[in-house]
C-alpha cells in the first residue's frame, strides 16, 4: 500500500521543478537584457572618461611645450599629434590660442584646446552619438 503513496510524492516533487524551472527562465528573460543594457553603458561611459583624460593629457603636454622660450606652434601640434596617436585616438583636432606661442611673452597665457569625437573613438558602439569631448589647458608663461 505505500506504493502508491510514493508515486503521488514524486509526482508532486516533479511538477515543483518544473515549476521551478519555468520561474528561472522568466527571471533570466526579464533580468539579462537589463544586465547587457547596464554592462554596456558601463563600458561605454569608462571608454568616455578615457578618451577625456587622453586628451587632458594631451593639451596639457602642448601647452608645457608652448610655454617654452622660442617654441613654435609646429611643436605644440606635433606634441599633441604624438600623444593622441599614441593612444589610438581618431578624428581629433587641436586649437591653438594664439596661433603662435612665439608672441608670448612672461605672464601671458598659453591655451591649447583638443576636441575628439566620441562615437570614433568609442569601444562598442555609442550610446551618445555626435558628442563631441573637449579638453582645454591654459598655462602662464613664467
């Protein structure tokens, strides 16, 4: 007599796994999508503050070689060309104000500006399409 007994046991264990099962596939449905969704922002917003260092790094280093005696603004730009290229940036442009680090004289400022599109520099894809990062240094002549 407990035969019977038993098959109804482990029919109802069954049916919970399944039900079970059927509740981790929902979760897992519901759940991914947001945790793709949240790891590529991640990784795109860490690609975005790389960029921008990259080029605060960059306009810095210029405008060190800007405010020295004599430079000229071919240096400046190589400069930053270097650094930039280095790290694998593309599509970047760089300002100059003024044009000619020459002019300067002690207790003048010397600004390099360098500006890069994000979406040709981005990892995988972008999720800010047509931003355009900008970094600029202003040094003194001393």
């Amino acid at each position: 007599m407990n035969l019977p007994t038993m098959k109804k046991t482990r029919a109802l264990t069954s049916n919970k796994n399944n039900t079970r099962r059927g509740a981790a596939v929902a979760e897992l449905a519901v759940c991914l999508p947001m945790f793709l969704l949240v790891l590529t922002a991640t990784l795109d917003i860490c690609g975005m503050f790389y960029v921008q260092q990259t080029l605060k790094i960059s306009a810095y280093e210029g405008a060190r070689v800007g405010i020295v005696p004599e430079s000229e603004s071919e240096n400046v730009v190589f400069q930053c060309e270097n650094l930039l290229d280095a790290q694998g940036v593309k599509g970047y442009s760089i300002v100059l104000d003024p044009p000619d680090p020459q002019t300067l004289t002690v207790g003048d400022y010397f600004t390099v500006t360098v500006e890069a599109d994000y979406a040709q520099n981005a990892i995988a894809g972008s999720l800010y399409p047509g931003k355009l990062l900008t970094k600029s240094v202003t040094l003194r002549v001393e």
